[in-house]
C-alpha cells in the first residue's frame, strides 16, 4: 500500500489558525501533524543571450519568437534558475556542479531533466516544495500570452498545484541587456513528515 506522505507546515506560534493555514497533500490533512519550524528557501538566478534560428524554450514551453536562448543545454533560463533555487535551499550545490557545460552528455538537453534531479535530491533530503516564485526580465516576445502555460507546466513538473507557482515578467527598461533573457526564482520547501 502507497504511504501518503504529508507536509509539517511552520508557523509562528503566535499566528497560527488551523482553518486558515492547513495545507494538504492529496487528501491527507495536516491538522493533526507535527509542527516544523526549520523551512528552506532558495533562489536561483540565470541569463541567456538571445541567439537566432533556435527554438525560445521558457518553463518548458515553447514560444513563438524570431530567436531563441543559447545555451549548453537547450537555454531554457526559467528552468536553469528554479533548478538552482532547489538545489541552494538545500546547499547541494548548483546546477553547474551537477550537470557541468563541458560535458557532452547535457548537449541540448531538455532543462526539465535538471529540475527533476533536483527534485529527487530534495526528497531523499526529506523536504517537498511548497510553492514558487518568479520573475522574467526580457524585452521580448510579451510572456503575459503565456503565463498560465508556462505556469502550468512548471506545476506539473514540479507536482504541485498552479497555484502555487508565481510567473512573472518585467521588461528590462534600458539596463542593456536587450538581446538576453533573465530569470529570479526564489523557492520554499517544507519538511516531510510520514505518518
């Protein structure tokens, strides 16, 4: 039988209400759970420049554009910083460390493939995501048409609700970095508890 795995939710004692603050993991409810006080955050941070002639991938979606992000991997920098964000919330490194340029086994490949080894090294540390956030810096294309997709398989790579993935994008307003693509993503994962 598959164990239900559930969430400690942290809290400060003083600001706590169960009908307010429950969090749930399938249908397994948390107001009988152990209390965590120890979350881990993590940002991550990446840039591409943009490059003619190759597909844009962003959050694993691709977008209609003239150019694309070059890079090692397939350029995706939504997908690079969130798989930094993971690894720094729980100090394993970044994704240089694990998935290294010079090696041409990561030629072209797909970005979600870092997320999801991120992902596994979070769970054999005991914690699980509990939301996401980010924000896009890139004067073009325009990522609002596209938000709630790329919102949305982020969610699914992630396996957690959209919800609780922010998507944002701000246009770079003269700092110079017209031709490139930034990406901030900051993370919070909570601690696993098995009952």
């Amino acid at each position: 039988m598959r164990r239900q795995r559930f969430i400690k939710y942290c809290h400060h004692e003083t600001d706590f209400s169960p009908a307010r603050d429950l969090l749930f993991v399938g249908a397994t409810d948390l107001s009988t759970s152990p209390i965590s006080r120890i979350p881990r955050i993590g940002f991550g941070w990446d840039s591409h420049e943009f490059k003619p002639g190759i597909p844009l991938k962003i959050g694993g979606v691709t977008l209609p554009h003239h150019s694309g992000l070059a890079g090692h991997s397939d350029g995706d920098v939504l997908l690079h910083a969130l798989t930094d964000a993971l690894l720094g919330a729980i100090a394993a490194g970044d994704i240089g460390t694990h998935f290294p340029p010079s090696d041409p086994k990561w030629k072209g490949a797909d970005s979600a493939i870092f997320v999801r080894e991120a992902l596994k090294l979070i769970d054999e540390a005991g914690y699980a995501v509990g939301n996401v956030d980010s924000t896009l810096i890139l004067a073009a294309p325009r990522i609002g048409p596209h938000a709630a997709a790329i919102q949305q398989n982020v969610a699914e790579l992630l396996g957690i609700e959209p919800s609780r993935v922010g998507i944002k994008a701000k246009t770079p307003e003269g700092m110079g970095t017209e031709n490139a693509a930034i990406a901030h993503v900051a993370v919070l994962l909570c601690e696993i508890s098995w009952p």
